[in-house]
C-alpha cells in the first residue's frame, strides 16, 4: 500500500508546485488563476491530506487503511466505468489508469480481508494457563 501513498504523495506534490504539470497529463490547458488554485487545491491540498489521512489509519489501524484505500482506487476506477460507458473509449491515459486503479482497489480489498482474518483469529484465541 506504500506504492499507493507515493503515488499520491507525488501527484499532490505536484499539483501543489506546477498545475499545470497534472493537467498536461490529460491535455488540459489552465489559462486562469483560479483554474490553478483549483487544481492546488483538489489535487495538492486534499491528495495531501488524503495522503496524511490514509498514512495515519494504515499506522494506527491497518485494517482500516486498507478499506479506506480499497474504496479511495475503486472509485476512480468506477468513475472510468462511468465516463467509458456514458463517452465512450478513454484514451490511453484513461486506460492505463482504470486497470492501475483497479488493481489497486482488488489489492486493498484482499489486504482488508487478511487484515480481518487476522484479527478475528486473534479474538478467538484461548488464553492458555491459570
């Protein structure tokens, strides 16, 4: 889940330094200020505190983390979903990332179903001795 937050982590820090440099991975041009701080702000800002969030629940409650982050990818990828069944194709960068996401989204949820397991084995353990 490391590769997630970095992957965050980067594209926040993008945004947050060069808005421009996040829209042209989808040819999209920012010809105003408040597009840029849009872009800082939804981007930079909340990915940043998406990332400081996801950080604190994989630390203190893996469980957690792990369906948070299963959720967080699911949605891009249901968002793909949407917008190649309503518009049609994506292109490649569409592409590329709603099978990214999506593999993501399938890696937090088994590691949410392990996590789980895990602990509910430990629920059950008898105490041994007096």
């Amino acid at each position: 889940m490391s590769l997630s937050l970095i992957s965050l982590f980067y594209v926040s820090l993008m945004a947050l330094l060069d808005p421009q440099a996040v829209m042209d991975l989808v040819q999209v041009k920012l010809e105003n200020n408040d597009a840029l701080s849009s872009i800082r702000g939804v981007y930079g800002g909340v990915g940043f505190t998406i990332c400081l969030s996801t950080l604190y629940l994989l630390v203190n409650f893996p469980e957690k983390g792990a369906a948070f982050l299963s959720l967080f990818w699911g949605s891009y990828a249901f968002s793909r979903l949407i917008t190649l069944l309503s518009d049609g194709p994506l292109g490649d960068f569409g592409t590329q990332w709603f099978f990214i996401e999506g593999l993501f989204a399938l890696l937090g949820l088994g590691l949410w179903f392990a996590l789980k397991s895990k602990r509910r084995q430990q629920k059950f353990i008898p105490k041994q001795g007096f």
